[in-house]
C-alpha cells in the first residue's frame, strides 16, 4: 500500500464528509426540483414566475459565487436577524452558519433547479390518459401523484438524475474553498506540509472516480427496476 | 431610476472607483482564462475526437483513458494537481517552462484546457459517430478522399449536431473558472473576495459578481442561439 504518512484516516474521514454532503444535497435537490417542476406545471401564474426565476438565475451564477454569497452573507444575515430579535421581543435565537450548512443549501439549491429540468420532462412524458383514468377510478389528486404520476415519471427522469448527481458529487470537492474539511481539503493541508502533492492528491482522485462508478452501477440496477413492465423495441 | 435605489447608492461606499476597477481587473483575467482555454481546448478536442471514433484500440483507448479521467474528477482536483505538482517536476526549475509556470495563470490554463478538451472530445465523438452511413457513402462514390470527407461531409454535420451540447461545456467553463480565485488568481471571484474581506460586504460583493456572470452567461446564450440558427438554417420551415 502506499505511505500516505499518516494522514490515512483523516483522508478517510474527509472522504465519509465528501459523501454525507453529496447525499443531504441530493436530497434537498430532489425535494426543491419536485417543488419547482410542479410549480412549473400549475396553473398559478405567480408560481410559474418563481419557479422559472429560480432556475434562471441558478444557471447564469457560477457555483463558488452562491457559495460564498450564502456562507459569508448568510452568517451576517443571522447576525441581523438575531440583534433584530433580541432588541425588540429579547428573543435569544442564533444559528452558526458552519461550511457543512452552506455547502448542502448551496448545492442542494443548484442542483435543484438541474433537477426541476429533469422532473418537468419526465411529469409531460407521462400520458395524459393514465391520467385521465385515475381522475376516472376516483383517485384523489394526491393518489393520482403518488400511485400513477411519480411510478411512470420515475422512469423517464432517472437518466437526468444520474447525470445530475454525478455532477453533483464533484461539485461537492467546492466546499473545502470554504473550510469544510473533506477530503480535498485534508489533502491540500497534507500536500503542502509534506510537499507531496501527487502522494495526497491522486488517492482523492481515485475516490471520487470509484465513487461515479459505484453510483453508475446503482443508477443502472435503478433503471432497470423503473422500467421493468416496459416493453422496448429491439435494436 | 427609483428613489430607494439612489438614496441606497448615495449611501453606500462599496461601490466607487477602485471597486470597479478591481472587478474590471477580474473581468479581463476571466474572459482571458476561459476564452484560452475554450479555444485551445477546441483545436485538441477535435483531433482527438476523430482519433476516438478510430477503430484500433491503441489509438481508441487511450483517448478514451484521457477522457474518463478528467470527467470522472472535479476540476479543482486537477487545478491542485498542477499547480502544486508542476514546482515537484524534477529539474523544471531550471527551464525555461519554470518562468511561465511560476505565475498562477499558466498551471491554471492547463487545468482548464485540459478539463474541457475532454468533455468537448466526448461531444464530437458523439456527433461525429452519429453521422448518417449513408452522407460517407455517398462521399464516397463520388470518389473523395479520407480527408476530404472529414472537411466537407462529417465535420459540418458533427458540428450541428454538436453545438447545443457545446453551448453547455462554453457555460459551465465560465462558471467553473471561479475556482482559479482559490490559486491567487485575481479572476472574477478573486476580486469579489477581495472587496468582500476589504469592506466587509458580502452582499455586495457577491451580488454584484453574481450580475456580471449572469451578464456573461446570457451573453453567450443568445451567441450560441445566433449561431445555432445559422448552422441550422436548412432545417427552417421555408417562409417565414
């Protein structure tokens, strides 16, 4: 094995941040693309213009800039609300803004408006007549999302998702610029200490490839499961 | 203009003249870094591109090595594999390449170039491999040459196939070179970092970045829009 001169568990440490972050963000990215797809699709003009206003301006900011802006202002922005507070109702409230926070909202943000792509594709793919015939068997709205919408959508959105989190999970390496100590992080403090950078930077890097690797296999075992009653036209 | 808006202007001292110029400063070092980088990143992809779609797998496969690795790897990784490990080169600071890589601005373009080289070979090998049999057969019959057929039959078409998806690596280039701010390049961001650390202002500071990229980034959408209307002229409806 190689000596990575004894940084190999804070490396592996940095590595079980790397993931827990890229997973929160998904997960937020999922519930915000879901919000902001159907938001897309409703009737309700306001929400439309919010929606679309949300993806637009997430796609013309670089990924650093939001990071920053909701790091740094976030926390001046807690500061305001909390002196707020305790002047005039002497409400004690305050929250910290560490990097682990910012880089999820960050990232759970952007991704969301990829997402909202994805979902408004695949909720138009899915026919109008399944839709119709739920309304007919009496299905409420909210059956009609979760039994008929969400299981046929699923198949047509999956492809984007996994773009999306693949993007994602490298997106994830930004958050050491703000001082969350991933992986990246780690190994730039161990590259110039020990003035290695290959030793320190090229393990990460193989970590990150594993870890797209992985997820294009679960993507793949997913895809199948989603699709599974379709039947394809061969070749 | 509203009266809140100048009464916030009248107000505020992040905005004045060395502000500016510190963005302008930024502005230039971003437009040259990822414009270079595009650029050359263009005139290696499509060698490379075409090189890919080879069937021999010594020529195929290592393309393909090249292209999974710096897709499969974020971009600040590669940006802090050369920037430090170009100094750990044996013997290069004796070269004459030490006075070029010395200055932040060069590991930095060769971070970029490299990183977009890849995702735009995978494009054009994308569309150029989806080049109909039928335009090469036809080429053929008329009797033209390897090389001919690239220039006059499967490069054009490769290329509107292709110029959506490239519009996209053109953007997230621009986004992605955010990050050269963290090796001391005064790019962009780098200059908003420092107007931030300087007054204190990180609303300002990143709000005002923030408009200048998406100024950048809808400039380059109606580009590519342009020319993707002319590329794609032929498929118009007549009329119009």
């Amino acid at each position: 094995m190689i000596d990575l001169k004894g940084y190999g568990p804070r490396l592996a440490e940095g590595a079980v941040v790397t993931i827990e972050l890229a997973l929160l963000s998904l997960l937020l990215a999922l519930v915000l693309g879901l919000l902001s797809a159907s938001a897309k699709l409703s009737r309700n003009r306001f929400a439309r213009g919010l929606a679309s206003t949300y993806t637009t301006v997430v796609r013309g900011v670089p990924d650093l800039v939001m990071m920053m802006l909701l790091y740094y202002g976030g926390q001046v922005l807690v500061n305001r609300i909390s002196d707020w507070l305790y002047e005039n109702y002497s409400i004690d409230w305050f929250v910290q803004f560490d990097p682990f926070i910012s880089g999820v909202l960050t990232i759970g943000l952007i991704f969301g408006a990829y997402m909202a792509e994805t979902f408004r594709g695949a909720f138009l793919a899915v026919e109008t007549g399944q839709i119709e015939a739920a309304r007919a068997y009496g299905f409420t709205k909210w059956h009609t999302f979760r039994r008929v919408m969400v299981p046929q959508m699923m198949r047509h959105a999956l492809p984007g998702i996994g773009n999306n989190w693949q993007v994602l999970l490298k997106t994830t390496a930004l958050v050491s610029i703000i001082g969350l100590t991933d992986m990246v992080r780690v190994a730039e403090e161990a590259a110039k200490a020990e003035r290695s950078p290959f030793l320190f930077f090229i393990p990460v890097a193989a970590v990150y490839l594993a870890l797209t690797a992985v997820s294009e296999l679960f993507i793949k075992w997913l895809d199948r499961r989603a699709n599974v009653g379709v039947v394809q036209g061969e070749g | 203009m509203p009266e809140f808006i100048t009464a916030w202007l009248e107000g505020n001292d992040v905005f004045n003249a060395m502000t500016f110029l510190d963005y302008w400063q930024g502005l230039v070092n971003t437009v040259q870094l990822v414009f270079l980088s595009l650029i050359i990143g263009l005139v290696v992809a499509i060698p490379l591109a075409i090189l890919r779609n080879s069937p021999h797998w010594w020529i195929n496969k290592p393309i393909w090595l090249y292209t999974y690795l710096f897709r499969g790897t974020p971009l600040l990784i590669q940006l802090y594999i050369i920037y430090y490990g170009i100094a750990q080169v044996p013997g290069i600071q004796d070269t004459f390449w030490w006075n070029i890589f010395r200055e932040p601005f060069y590991p930095a373009l060769l971070a970029f170039t490299l990183n977009t080289a890849a995702y735009t070979t995978e494009i054009f090998r994308g569309a150029i491999a989806a080049t109909p049999q039928g335009e090469i057969e036809a080429a053929k019959a008329y009797g033209m040459s390897w090389f001919l057929r690239l220039r006059r039959i499967v490069l054009p078409s490769a290329a509107r196939r292709a110029v959506q998806a490239y519009a996209n690596e053109v953007i997230f280039m621009l986004h992605a070179s955010a990050i050269a701010s963290v090796v001391t390049i005064v790019d962009l961001t780098g200059a908003a970092r420092n107007i931030y650390s300087r007054h204190y202002a990180p609303f300002e500071a990143f709000i005002g970045v923030a408009l200048i990229y998406m100024a950048l980034t809808f400039l380059l959408v109606f580009a590519f829009r342009k020319l993707e209307n002319h590329l794609l002229r032929h498929q118009q409806p007549a009329g119009g």
